[in-house]
C-alpha cells in the first residue's frame, strides 16, 4: 500500500506501484489503525460513520502471513513479502546467537538494519524530497521495530489521538510535498482486553472515526488520505484452548516456542520435527495445522524467502483454525495468555484490512517524477 502512495506522490523509484488507483498528489496522510479488520469494521460500522461513508469503495485485502503487527509493519514499510524483510513473527528464532527475539519490544534485539538490510518507502520518499513524517508515541522513536521497518522519517511524538491528529495537520501543512503517516494502537489494546465483539471495541472504534473526521476537515484540500490496517482480530474463549504447560508430549523435541497463541513456530532438536508434526495433528485435530517449515516455504506462505531468513521461520509452524488457540503458561507472560482477542493466524477476520481512500477535496496534480537525490 505505501509503495502505491509513494507512486502518487511522484517518487520516481516506485512509479508504477499504484494498484489501488489513487490521484496524483503532493500531500497524503497514511493513517494506520492497528487491529482494525476489515470485516470487523464492515460488521460494525455502526460504530464508525465517517468510515462506513467511505467503505463502499474500500479495498479489502490481506495483511500477509502472520497476521501480526511486527510482520506486517515490514510489509508496510518496505513494500516487501516476509520472506524478504526477514520479520516473519511476533517472536522469532536468532539462529546466529540460538535465541528468541521478540520483534514488537525488541528487548535486547539484534541490529534492526542488520535483521532487515532492505531500503524502507520512507527512506525513498525523503531522498525523492518528499517531507516524512512519522506521528506516533514517544517509545516508537528510534525503536528496533521502528528502525527496521519504517526507519525514513522525521519522528513527531504526541501521546492521545487528539494530538497526533493535530501533529499530523501540522506536518502536512507545513512542506508542499509531504507524506505523514499517522500510528493508533489502541483499537488493537482494547480488542485484546475485552474482545473485538466488546462495547469496549465499538467505543474506541468511534473515537478514531471522530478523529479521523476532523483530520479530513483540517487537512490542505489538495491531501490525500489512506487508512489502513495491520491485521484484524477473532475472540478466543479461553475454554477454546490448549494448555502446552500440562501437554509433554507436544512439547518433546522443542528446544525454542516461539510465535505466538493463534500462531506458533517451533524450534525443534535436530530430527525431531516430522515427528513432532505428527503428534501435533493428532492431537489438535482439525482445530489447527501443523506444518513444515519447507512446506510453508515451497507454498509461498512467506513470499519468495531469502537464505538470511529461513533459519528464524519454525521448523514447526502450527496455525490454528476457527475459534481456537494454544498458550504455554508457563512460558508465556501471564498478560499474553489471559488476552481475549486474537491474531496471527489465516481466518478472514485476521487476514483482511481495509484499504480505505478519502480523495483530496480539490488540487489533485499531475505529480512529476522526481528522482532519487544522489
């Protein structure tokens, strides 16, 4: 979707990229809703009046596998499949140092431009002269997920909604070429908490709509405005899971749990993972399925896969199906297993994101190509 954007924009290094058939602009705001799917947004739009005016012509499509934030950020950011930008789940395999890196905190992480060498939109657009502009909390800026995935931009901190709309009014207001690109996490949270069925969910969901509103009134009229998703969301009861804190026989020949509930990857000893595959299926069912790491590969699941990325995919990978989930209480943080809503898996209610376009008011451009600087 940002490469598209970029194209819009004039950055001669993406032209072409466009598949979604945006005008030709100086000024655009990406707003990126963190949890907000599609379907779940089509299912209670009631909630969101500013959106559901815009949803008729809204794309609906899929996020990539895993469906979870830290891989779809370097989707996001790069324009690339996992398999290229080499961050390929919540929490993942180092295979240089043997060690499980989780790549939302990236808590004593490797080097954020080692693990994902490949150039971000934003790194194109500003050599390209556009104006970036990151709009999102404090702790996003300079952090390893921030770095590896959308390293590029100018970082604006602002904390409550309200301030990160008028962060971003600044911003686009203030270069004649700009890009922003505005972060909320909180429809995300607060599906996790009580459920994205929750009034909990539809509340928040009508704060960003209201917000969203107001940046569509305060913005230049020549602006373009794209909302968008990482992922989406299934509720989980917790009668509905699979404790692998009280299940040996399926933790037997794993050295590293990895991944996450609606998702796992495990690191298996060496020779122990089509064993363990198969008394994973037995056990599960047709509730989830357990598959090979080359299985995964040789599908696609990733994209095309670089060699530096293989070893930090499972040599298990078990996705779960319907309503269902597996956790290790033992080994998961407390607050992880408890979590109500979830994601990582391939249902459509997590692999579905809107792309949804407000058009400028007035002032679309034929946008020049503008080369790299350099």
């Amino acid at each position: 979707m940002l490469p598209s954007v970029a194209d819009r924009l004039g950055v001669r290094r993406y032209s072409g990229a466009d598949v979604f058939d945006l005008p030709e602009v100086r000024r655009a705001v990406v707003v990126l809703v963190d949890g907000l799917g599609h379907d779940l947004l089509r299912e209670r739009s009631g909630h969101a009046p500013f959106l559901r005016r815009h949803l008729p012509d809204a794309h609906r499509v899929p996020c990539g596998f895993p469906t979870t934030t830290a891989t779809s950020m370097g989707t996001f950011g790069t324009g690339l499949p996992p398999g290229a930008h080499g961050l390929v789940g919540m929490q993942v395999l180092d295979p240089q140092v043997d060690r499980l890196v989780n790549e939302l905190s990236w808590e004593d992480g490797p080097d954020p431009r080692r693990w994902q060498p490949h150039g971000t939109v934003f790194e194109a657009a500003e050599n390209a002269g556009v104006e970036v502009t990151m709009v999102g909390p404090h702790y996003f800026e300079g952090s390893g997920l921030t770095t590896a995935a959308l390293r590029g931009a100018r970082f604006a901190s602002a904390r409550t909604l309200e301030d990160r709309v008028d962060a971003a009014v600044a911003a686009v207001r203030a270069a004649p070429r700009a890009l922003v690109y505005l972060y909320w996490g909180e429809v995300d949270k607060v599906g996790h908490v009580h459920g994205s069925r929750s009034w909990q969910w539809g509340d928040e969901v009508e704060s960003v709509d209201q917000a969203l509103a107001a940046l569509s009134r305060q913005v230049p009229d020549d602006t373009l405005i794209v909302v968008t998703a990482d992922h989406g969301m299934v509720d989980v009861p917790h009668e509905h899971r699979l404790d692998l804190a009280h299940e040996p026989d399926l933790m037997a020949g794993v050295r590293h749990l990895g991944g996450e509930p609606r998702c796992l990857q495990l690191y298996t000893l060496e020779g122990a993972a089509p064993d363990l595959v198969q008394v994973w299926q037995e056990r599960v069912g047709d509730r989830a399925r357990v598959l090979l790491r080359d299985q995964l590969v040789d599908e696609g699941w990733f994209g095309p896969v670089e060699g530096r990325v293989a070893g930090r995919i499972g040599d298990v990978v078990v996705t779960m199906n319907e309503s269902f989930a597996v956790v290790h209480s033992g080994l998961m943080r407390a607050e992880i297993v408890r979590l109500l809503g979830l994601h990582g898996s391939t249902s459509d209610a997590e692999l579905a994101v809107p792309v949804i376009v407000v058009p400028p008011r007035r002032g679309v451009v034929r946008a020049s190509r503008v080369g790299d600087r350099g």
